[in-house]
C-alpha cells in the first residue's frame, strides 16, 4: 500500500519503511510529523483518489536528519564584452 502526499509544493509517492527527502520542515530531529495532505491512498484497484484530499487520511514520518542541498554552481557571460 503506498500514499501519494504533498509537502514543500512537491507530491511524493511514499509507503511504509521508505526514506525520502523534502523541503525543510518545522520540527526536530528524531521528532514525529505527520503529513495531512495525502492526494491518494491504497494500491492498485484499491486507489482511494482524494477531491483535492482522502479524508480522514494521514501519513506519520520520523525526522531522520535535517540538512541542505548540495550547493549549485551559478555563472554568468556574456561572450566578447568581457562580463563574467
């Protein structure tokens, strides 16, 4: 069984015993959060598709580790003027 849910303005297809990265969220590590926005739940014919949520649905996660991205690279030119 697995749940469709949405966190950071991304939806994630996420079910039991998965790891996952989002978007920095407001707890601890080593906290519980639980994500109220699931779209669908369940698995194949049994696919509860939400009109925009599944009511009643809820989907617990442990905070593992709270980090950041890899750094991006960003550089601009402009060829022949000299624009770096």
């Amino acid at each position: 069984m697995y749940a469709i849910i949405r966190t950071g303005g991304k939806q994630y297809r996420v079910q039991e015993g998965d790891e996952f990265n989002v978007e920095k969220l407001p707890a601890n590590e080593g906290e519980t959060i639980v994500f109220g926005d699931v779209l669908a739940v369940g698995e194949g014919s049994d696919l509860i598709v939400g009109k925009p949520n599944v009511d009643g649905a809820r989907v617990h996660a442990d905070i593992v580790k709270q980090g950041r991205a890899k750094k991006i690279l960003v550089f601009k030119f402009k060829r022949r003027k000299n624009y770096k």
